[in-house]
C-alpha cells in the first residue's frame, strides 16, 4: 500500500534546492530565500594565516567554537551539504580558516568563514600559541567581518575559553559586530532543560543572540538561516566594521 505524502512537506523541501527567482512568488518566504542563498555555498580558499586570507569587500560570518561542539555539522546542515565543512575524526587536525562563497555562480555576496576549533589539550603547545594569536588578530582586524556564530554544546554551557573569546570580541560587538550562540546538539536536552540553559547563556553573552540548534531535528535551522541572510544583507546603511591595529591576547587553546 503506498502512501501519499503530506502535499506540503515535499514542495517546502524542494524549493529550499531550487533558484528562489524560478519559485512563485508565494512560495519566496523569508525562510526559503534564505535557506536557496545559503545552499549556494562553495568552497572559495584556505588559509594558514592570516596574510594568506584574501582581502573581501563582501559580508563575512565567522563561525568558531570548541572542538567537537558540532560546528562542521551545523554549517554543513545550514547549506544543505554534506561534506562542505570537514570534520576531522582526531580533534586538533584542522589548522586553516577555511573560506565558503555564497551567492548564485559566477558572483559571490557574503562568505562564510569556519575556523579551527579550540580546547583540544593533545595539541602540541607551540601550535596553540600560534593559533591564539591567529585567532584573536583575525576576530579583531578582519575588516568586512560582520558576525561571529560561536557553538556551544549545551550540556557544558560557556567554558572558560569561550568567555575569553567573548572578552576578545566584546569591543567590536559593541560597535555594532553581530554575534549568536547556537547551542548545538539540543535533540540531547529536555524542554525544560533547553529553557534552563537558555536563559543561562543569554546572560552570559552580553547582548549577542542565542539560539537551540539540532541537526538531527532541525530545530533552530530556519531561524538562524534566516538571521545569517539578515546579516549579509542589512536594509539601511551598512553595518560599521571596526578595526584594531593589534589584537588582544587570545589565552585560550586553539586546536592546529
């Protein structure tokens, strides 16, 4: 016996993989738009340092967080693509910022920026240290950075070295820096337990967002799609983007 799907469900889906200018205009919401321009991400360039980064005048989003707090899964769940973001099997191995392009082909509008995860202690110590200062200069002199998502796995909340990112980032947030947490892997707390560490973190964070996340229910994935378009595309005038000729010590473990 077949069953006939649910009509809207299949159409919803579809139209997420499809050129949003070929939908209906009534099927252009803000949630499809936005998940059509993230599923146009593409590998752009990789970076060991940052003299190595090319210099952008598009929207840049950098996502950051400890290691295995799901950062590879949650930008290859938000574009809609499976192995766009590597995610090492040995904690520590990613040492590059890695560049992602978002726009139709032939024409690039923002960029998505993953860089390494911190916290892995099996890293050598020299390789931290330079991670730090890597880090912490990219956080505060990257000029068309305008938003920073940090993950965080809810069942720790904000370690010690997330705080000290948040210390890093604080002066550039407070001209006008975009920030989110996105507590991932949220399919692993209750109700009660995702409203808990909620409020818990939205005081930590000093005024940035903060978002549950699961890539295995998709919850928050709409939601936080839709603010990254907001992000890239700002109605008005243009976010200002602070820069610093030095960075601020970065006193945490960055993984190389």
């Amino acid at each position: 016996m077949t069953t006939t799907p649910p009509p809207h469900a299949p159409k919803a889906a579809a139209d997420r993989h499809r050129p949003v200018a070929s939908l209906p205009a009534g099927r252009r919401t803000p949630a499809v738009i936005a998940a059509g321009w993230l599923h146009t991400a593409r590998f752009l360039t990789t970076a060991p340092q940052l003299h190595h980064l090319p210099a952008l005048d598009v929207p840049e989003i950098a996502f950051v967080g400890r290691s295995n707090a799901g950062k590879s899964t949650c930008i290859n769940t938000l574009t809609q693509q499976k192995q766009l973001a590597y995610a090492s099997k040995k904690p520590g191995r990613t040492q590059h910022i890695n560049l992602f392009s978002l726009g139709k082909q032939g024409f690039t509008d923002a960029v998505l920026a993953d860089l390494p995860g911190y916290g892995y202690a099996a890293v050598p110590k020299q390789d931290k240290i330079r991670w730090q200062q890597v880090m912490a200069n990219y956080l505060v002199t990257r000029e068309n950075l305008v938003g920073i998502v940090l993950l965080c796995d809810p069942r720790h909340g904000l370690t010690e070295l997330d705080e000290i990112l948040l210390d890093v980032i604080r002066p550039r947030v407070e001209t006008g820096l975009k920030f989110l947490v996105l507590l991932t892997k949220a399919d692993k707390l209750t109700r009660a337990e995702g409203a808990k560490v909620l409020s818990i973190v939205r005081l930590q964070a000093g005024g940035g967002e903060v978002k549950l996340f699961s890539a295995l229910k998709k919850q928050g994935v709409d939601e936080t799609s839709q603010l990254l378009w907001q992000w890239a595309h700002p109605t008005g005038a243009a976010a200002t983007m602070p820069t610093s000729p030095q960075a601020p010590a970065f006193d945490g473990e960055i993984d190389a």
